[in-house]
C-alpha cells in the first residue's frame, strides 16, 4: 500500500512543475501575454521581470512543501501557510500584470 502522504506529494510536484513551467516562459523566455491580467500598455519585459519572478517564487513554495511532505509527513499548518502565501502571491502577480510600480521608461 502506498502511503498517502507518497501521492499527495506527487500530486504537489505536478502542480509546482506547472507553476514553475510557466512563471519560466514568463519570466525567462519573456512571454508576458501568458498571465491573465496583463495589461498590454505596460512593458512586457516589466511583466516578465516582476510577475514572472513571482510566479517563480510561487512555484517553489508549491514543490518545498511537497519535498516537506514527501520527508515529514501531512501538516495542517504548513498547508494552510502555502495556501495564504499563494493567495497573496497571485494577487501580486495581478498587480505586476496591470502594471503595479511601472514608471514608462
């Protein structure tokens, strides 16, 4: 029998690898137009810079956990941190996007 905390950590490598595939075309490869909220009047590189940096960051929280979960076991508080912490982290994005701090240079 596979123990649940196995599969649930897989379950949070996959989402982590997707999260951190895309905040990479966003952030590395410059494609700004991939986030939902970007505002086209503000400069993409600005959005690949901030938003996809972030959705970095995002990304290596989701597969930390699942490295804590996967060695440790389940924990209700680390869960609950993540989900606080991704909340807030995608609503950053979404002020990245729409241009939050960009001065038109």
């Amino acid at each position: 029998m596979v123990d649940p905390n196995v599969i649930a950590a897989a379950v949070w490598y996959v989402c982590g690898g997707l999260i951190l595939y895309l905040g990479y075309l966003i952030a590395v490869r410059g494609r700004a137009d991939l986030h939902a909220e970007y505002d086209e009047s503000v400069d993409p590189a600005y959005v690949s810079r901030w938003a996809g940096g972030t959705a970095l960051v995002m990304g290596g929280l989701v597969v930390a956990y699942a490295t804590h979960q996967l060695l440790y076991g389940f924990d209700p508080f680390l869960l609950g941190a993540l989900i606080v912490a991704l909340l807030v982290l995608s609503y950053v994005t979404k002020l990245f996007a729409r241009g939050y701090g960009y001065r038109g240079e």
